[in-house]
C-alpha cells in the first residue's frame, strides 16, 4: 500500500540487470551516480555509507538482498549516526529485465517515523529525481 508519505519512481535503464546491479552495490559506481563518496558492503547486515561533499555521510545498513533483482536497506536521515527506526527510511530497489535494458523500481518508506517528515519526503523526493536521473545517464538514453 502507498502513502502520501512514500517515494515511488520507475526508470528504465539501457543496461543489463547485472550492470544496474552492479551500479546499486558496488562502491566505486554507486559513487558515480549517488553522492561523490560511498562504502557499501552488499550482504544482509552490510553497513557503509553513501556521502556527498556538501552534505556529509549517511550511514547504512543492508536489510534484504537477492542479487541481483533486489536491494533494501535502511539510511539514516542525518549525517553520522547509525540508522535506526525513527532516525532513518528504507529504500527498495527491485530490478526487472525488459527490452533494451532493466526497470529498476523504488520504493523509500519510513518517512512517518521521523520528526519533520513532510520536510525529508519533500528533500528525498527532490534527491531521487536527481540521483535516478544521473544513474540513467550513466548507461546512456533510457531504455
């Protein structure tokens, strides 16, 4: 069920599911599209961070995995501290092969858990269109 406080988008990317996998759990290529800095450890329980220059580090913490259709993890709101409930959202993608490429869906949830949660649903879904954008234009035109 979607709320008025979930971020939902779907793009379509002229890239394989193992190369769009790739880019979600690989360090060096999340940083190309996600921020300018990561550390991400791609296992149930894996914690690392995504951090942008003028923003600082946000930690996280990997919650489910099935490579390479499915990724969600949980990040925190602000910058150096542990993502817990009530501090932080969680993020799914899920993957699809279709022609020409993948559809990769988002779904960011927990924003009723924090304390201005229309303010961080405002700002994410801000981010997302960037963020997902740039990892589009990392494979070339949409598929």
């Amino acid at each position: 069920m979607t709320t008025a406080l979930e971020i939902t988008r779907t793009v379509d990317i002229a890239a394989t599911p193992a190369a769009v996998w790739a880019a979600l759990t690989e360090q060096d290529l999340i940083a190309q599209w996600f921020g300018d800095s990561a550390e991400f450890d791609p296992a149930p329980g894996g914690v690392g961070y995504f951090g942008w220059s003028t923003h600082g580090r946000f930690r996280v913490v990997v919650e489910q995995i099935e490579a390479p259709r499915l990724l969600v993890y949980r990040w925190a709101r602000e910058a150096d501290v542990d993502p817990v409930p009530g501090n932080s959202t969680v993020v799914r993608f899920e993957l699809t092969p279709i022609a020409g490429g993948t559809r990769l869906a988002l779904l960011e949830s927990g924003f009723d858990e924090l304390d201005d949660p229309a303010t961080a649903h405002a700002d994410n879904t801000g981010g997302w269109q960037t963020e997902l954008d740039d990892l589009v234009r990392m494979f070339g035109v949409a598929a």
